[in-house]
C-alpha cells in the first residue's frame, strides 16, 4: 500500500485541530477537540488520539496510507527524539511525546515546535519567492516564535530557538506559566489580555464583556473580537496595550537581527488582525532603528489556523530526506 497521505496536528493549548492531507496537498478532512490542559496528560492524550481516528474515519483512510503523524507543539521540543522539553502551557515536561502517541497508531509520529510547524507551511506554500530573513509570531493562547534565516528553519543548538513568548521584559511582571515573571506572553498574550480586561471589570462591571465578571466563562477571541467591534472601552484599552507591547518587541528582535519580513498568526490576529496590525505596526516605527526597519515588512498569514497543518507536509518531506541520507 502506498503512504502518501499525511495527518498534521495543531496540539494548542486550547484546541487540537488534525487534518488529513492528501498527495495534491489538500486537506479533505478536518476534527477539531478543546484542549483541557487540567485533565493532565492522560486526558490530553485520549482526547489527541481521539481527533486524530476521528480525521481517518472522516477522510476514509486506513493507517496504511498515511505516511506520518506530525504533530505541532506548544513549547520546546526536539523532533529528532520526539521528546517534549518543556510546554508550560500544556503542563507538559520532560516527556517522550513520540513513544506514548506511537502505542496508538502504526504510522510515524513526527513532532515540532508549532510555530515552527506553522513557519514550515507559510515558507512554503504563502512566501514562495519573497522573505529571507523572516520572524514567524503567533499571538494565541502564549506567543510563540520561529526564525527562518535564508530561507531555512532555524532551530538552535537545542532546538529552543525562537521563543520570544519567554523574553523577560518586566522582571517584576505577572507570572507566566513557564514560571518567571514578565515574559513576554505574560503582558501581550490572549490571556494576558484576559487577565486585565477581568481586572477592569471587577472595578467597573459594565460594557460588551461584562458578562464575563461574575464566574469563571473563558474570554476568547471571538468575543475580544465583538467587543472590539463595538469599540468596548475596556477591550480597546487592553488590546491596545498588547499592540504596543508586541511592537516594541518585533522592534528590539528586528534591532537584533536585521529581517525583511514579520508574520503574525495565531487566533488573537485572525481573529483582530485589522484592528491590531495598524497599531502593531506603528509602534514597531516608534521603536525600531530607522536603518535596521527600512526594508522590514509585517503582515499577516493568509493561511491563518491552516499554516501548522500545511507545515505537517514540509516537516514530513525534511524528515524523510534526512532518513534517505542516514540511510545512503
């Protein structure tokens, strides 16, 4: 039987959308899960194992002609050993990701980063001529971060590059779910901008959202999306400051490393994306070097949620060559 069909993953920390893609690179069947990161690995792992049988019955595929399960993760990972490092927003650490999800199925398992994933699938299949030095941002439940210098995925010495959600800086900050104090995803993340946008309307239970004040309902992005559509003090006020702060930071990385191209994903900018790119963009010009921004462009996927699925494919490809060279 002929493996040609692959089944990516975007393992977040508030969903887990699989796909199935077929040899064109078409996705024709799609399952979408809530991530419960409370009902510990066990719960996560059923609900994982679950979405993904699920996307096989709707596609109408056996297990024989997938060629890999590539799976985007949250946090630190190393795709050569499968092994999680660390995804504070899973509560997961130190875990061998591969070897538990492998006793469920007979098809490869390949995991990354998801940003990274996500970095995989725009380079291919939305920057196909332009973008050099590129930072891939994806601004959803944290935020995370991938390098693609000259074209290429940088993964760093221990494949930790490119997370710029645990950039301290607020040292005194509120607490991330890393641990430390002032990350970056700790003041400009969707729950960061939750967390204020609570603090405001524990002081005054008024606007679109003030539902939200009694109990413990998540605020995600489709209502900080309403509520910014009807121009919600409160929301606009929050969502504000997490444009600048996120500006500020592509600023100082751009300082850093000379790119032409930023791209910003993830739920929050799909789902905010005109009202937040115009203010991201003018305070990344109040704050970046005149010289190191002139040639920077920053824009959103067009991909959206489907750029970590698309990415499965490249993972695969890179993964398959490697083992054709090993093997050679």
């Amino acid at each position: 039987m002929v493996k040609n069909y692959i089944i990516s993953v975007d393992f977040g920390g508030t969903k887990i959308l699989a796909a199935l893609i077929n040899p064109k690179g078409k996705i024709i069947a799609r399952s979408k899960t809530v991530t419960q990161p409370d009902s510990g690995k066990a719960g996560m792992f059923k609900a994982l194992v679950l979405t993904i049988k699920n996307v096989l019955a709707e596609g109408e595929v056996e297990e024989g002609s997938v060629k890999a399960i590539c799976v985007g993760i949250p946090g630190s990972v190393n795709p050569y050993t499968g092994i999680i490092g660390s995804a504070p927003n899973l509560k997961i650490s130190n875990f061998n990701f591969r070897e538990v999800l492998a006793k469920h199925f007979s098809i490869p398992i390949l995991i990354e980063n998801d940003v990274n994933l996500g970095a995989l699938g725009i380079l291919r299949y939305e920057l196909k001529k332009e973008g050099t030095n590129v930072l891939v941002v994806f601004v959803g439940t944290g935020i995370g971060g991938a390098l693609i210098f000259d074209r290429k995925l940088y993964r760093g010495t221990n494949y930790f590059a490119g997370e710029i959600g645990h950039m301290v800086i607020q040292p005194n900050g509120p607490l991330c779910g890393c641990g430390k104090h002032g990350c970056f995803e700790a003041l400009a993340s969707r729950l960061a901008i939750v967390r204020d946008i609570r603090k405001d309307l524990k002081k005054k239970k008024r606007g679109v959202l003030k539902h939200f004040a009694i109990g413990n309902k998540p605020i995600k992005s489709k209502a900080l999306a309403l509520a910014i559509k009807k121009l919600d003090p409160i929301a606009v006020k929050n969502v504000t400051k997490a444009c600048v702060i996120i500006g500020q930071n592509l600023a100082s990385i751009t300082n850093l490393l000379n790119l032409d191209m930023i791209v910003l994903g993830g739920g929050v900018i799909e789902a905010l994306g005109k009202f937040m790119l115009p203010k991201i963009k003018a305070s990344f010009k109040d704050y970046v070097l005149k010289d190191a921004g002139r040639e920077v462009q920053i824009i959103a996927t067009a991909l959206g949620d489907d750029a970590a699925l698309y990415g499965g494919l490249a993972l695969a490809d890179e993964m398959e060559e490697l083992t054709r060279k090993n093997n050679s």
